[in-house]
C-alpha cells in the first residue's frame, strides 16, 4: 500500500512543455490512492487541455478565481483549497512561477493557492538548459527550499530547444517515488521495529471444540495500521480472527494457540523496539487434548485444565531495549489491578479497559481506555472509535521515545 494513500494532493501545473506528462502524474496519484485536485496558471492550458485533467481527476480543474465572467460568476476558493491539501505539488514548476512563489506575488489561482497552503510542497522545476542554471533561477531554488518547500531536481537529457543538459522535470514515476520516499523518511517510526498481538488464542479440547474468548483482533490490527503508517516496520502475530490489513510494511503471522503465539513473540521479541501486546491470549488450556472427537455419552464433562505460559511476562523478564506495552481488561479494582500488572510484569506502559465501561471491550468498534506508564501517570480517555484509541496509544509511546 502506498503512503499516498487516503492523501489529499494538489496539483499545480505551469505552462511548460512538459505539462503534458501531468495527465500521466495525475493517474499515478490516483492510483496510490490519493485524492486529486488540479490548478493550472491560465497559460499552461496551452499545453494540455483542463477537460483531460478534470477527467482523470475526477473533480473540477480550476485557472482562474471565477468560474465565468458574468455578474453571477462562482468564486473559486484558493484559501479552503490550500488548507485541503495535505500535499501541493507543482510540476512543472517554471522559472517565471518559482520566482514568483518567492517574492509572493499572486497574480493568478494556482499563486494564490500557493500561499494559501499548510501543507508540504514540492516543486519539480522544468526548463531550458541556460534557464534552469541562471543565478536567478538557482537563487529561487535556495530560497524556496529556504522556506521549507522541497525540490524534485530536474534530469538530464535532451530538451526542448535541442540542447542537452539538466532541466528535464523528473518523469512522473519518479516524481512519485520521491514524494512516497521523503515521507517516509520524515515519519516518526521509521526504521523502528514494532511487534503488535492481536486477537484470541484457541485452546483445543479435541479436535473440534476449543476453549477461547470473544476478542475479534481490531484493537490490535487498529495498532498494526497506525505504527505502519508512521514508517514502522510491524509483525502482527494475530490469532484466528476476520480482520484483514493490507500494508507494505505490516507482516501477519497466523497463530492459534498461546503456545504458537508465545513462540511467535519470541521469535521476533530481541530485535523489537516497541512491542505492543493486545491480544486476548488464553490463561488456561485443555492439559490432555482428545486425539478424537469426545462423544456426548455423559450428562456431564470434565476439564483438568493447566496454565499457559506468560507471554507478557517473559517479555518483561527479557527486556532490554524494548518499550513494552500490555493491556489489561477488567471487571472490578480496575486501576489496582493494572498498576500490580504494570509493575510485575516489569511493563514501561499499560492500557486499561474496563468491561463496566459501555461500548468498551470485546467485538466492538468502541474502546475506552486509560494509560498508566511505569512512573504511574494516570490519563484517561472518553469512549473513541478504536481506530483514535490506536492513534492515541501510539502518541503516547511516541512521547516516552522521545523524552
């Protein structure tokens, strides 16, 4: 899955030649799973027509700050437009449009949305050989990228005028690589190793029947997506469960028992940095498992049942460098029983949930949670989607990472 994905992207196109490879950018985005809107400085129209862009977009293209010119003309708005975006780029960027983004001038739409953005831009310039290497231009260049605006350098090769030298804009699938690679690189989880557990463990009584629990895995596939998202490089030991995740960067692991998902951690556990272990695993299984299917011959049936191993606790017994995160639901004494898990399980952060709390627990699309570090703060949360509590359990260890 791309970066890019779920991405609200600008476009700004100016009137070079290379303008016509937009019509391929713009179905590049697209197909990363961007959403597309597209600007165009009145001049660049000459090189490829707004009805093509509109259409592969999906949405209006806009040139100019009125969609007519009669007395009941439609005002086109740069400044919701800029805020939209969670990326502007403009390719290509010529040298009359990048000296103006310089000084502010915002003499047309795509200018003026320009200076109306809060996102991170990119440039890809494009140009004539002299143009592109005139003090000017390379001026605007360092002060651009002065201002925090990120260049796509030019290529090398035969340009417009017949000479050969740099000032090709970068093809389209390069623009693309570029954009995908520097986000990642400025995520603040990349190169961090984080293992994630999700879901219940079955125990097996014979080959049919099993001991397990009413966990469905979206806490912890919610946890998987929010880490990957922000560059890490997940494992996701998930026991049986209906969740699915399609990530580059998240590998599942499908166990079953607690014994597969206690190996499972432990394969992985020295390596991790952050691991996060939300699964439901079982406290107890069959001790003797029927090699065949138990008959109901009797009106009753009895279990000898024995513990499974530890798998939070052997983590804490192993750490070294990893932040290690357990979660503990509840029924009574709530924050008592967490902190005596948090400190006994040697665990630098634990999340609390409470079956007494409505819309918490299993199965649902709720949680309500309370984090408790290893120092004892206490933060309590109202009842979020599981989707938010993910994203807020993740700025928490994000927090304590960087202290």
């Amino acid at each position: 899955m791309s970066i890019l994905r779920g991405k609200n992207i600008v476009l700004g196109i100016t009137a070079g030649i290379a303008a016509y490879k937009t019509a391929s950018l713009v179905r590049l985005f697209i197909k990363a799973g961007a959403q597309v809107r597209v600007v165009m400085t009145p001049a660049s129209k000459d090189f490829i027509t707004p009805l093509t862009l509109s259409t592969l977009s999906k949405h209006p293209v806009h040139s100019t700050f009125t969609d007519n010119n009669d007395d009941g003309a439609t005002w086109n708005n740069h400044v919701e437009l800029g805020l939209w975006a969670d990326l502007f780029v403009i390719a290509p960027a010529t040298a009359n449009t990048l000296s103006k983004m310089t000084s502010g001038n915002s003499d047309n739409f795509l200018l003026a949305t320009y200076l109306s953005a809060k996102c991170p831009v990119y440039f890809a310039p494009a140009m004539d050989l002299d143009m592109y290497q005139h003090p000017s231009t390379l001026a605007s260049f360092k002060t651009l990228e002065r201002f925090g605006n990120i260049m796509i350098p030019a290529t090398s090769g035969e340009l417009a005028s017949g000479l050969i030298g740099q000032g090709r804009m970068a093809e389209p699938e390069d623009i693309v690589a570029f954009i995908e690679k520097d986000i990642l690189n400025k995520l603040p989880l990349r190169g961090k190793s984080v293992l994630v557990t999700a879901g219940p463990t079955y125990e097996a009584i014979d080959p049919v029947r099993f001991i397990g629990n009413h966990s469905s895995g979206k806490m912890g596939y919610e946890i998987a997506k929010t880490a990957a998202n922000l560059g890490a490089n997940v494992v996701l030991v998930s026991g049986p469960t209906h969740q699915k995740v399609e990530h580059n960067l998240i590998s599942v692991l499908p166990v079953v028992s607690a014994q597969e998902m206690y190996e499972a951690v432990h394969q992985y556990y020295e390596h991790t940095d952050v691991a996060i272990l939300s699964a439901a695993v079982a406290d107890y299984r069959p001790k003797n498992v029927a090699l065949q299917k138990i008959k109901k011959k009797t009106n009753t049936l009895s279990l000898e049942l024995e513990k499974t191993k530890d798998i939070l606790a052997s983590c804490g017994t192993l750490k070294t460098q990893q932040f290690l995160v357990g979660f503990a639901l509840e029924t009574n004494n709530e924050l008592e029983n967490a902190i005596g898990k948090l400190k006994r399980k040697n665990l630098d952060l634990i999340v609390l949930n409470s079956l007494n709390d409505k819309g918490a627990g299993f199965g649902g699309a709720t949680n309500k949670v309370t984090f408790i570090d290893k120092s004892q703060t206490i933060t309590e949360f109202e009842l979020k989607s599981k989707t938010e509590v993910a994203s807020d359990l993740i700025n928490e260890i994000l927090k304590h990472l960087h202290a």
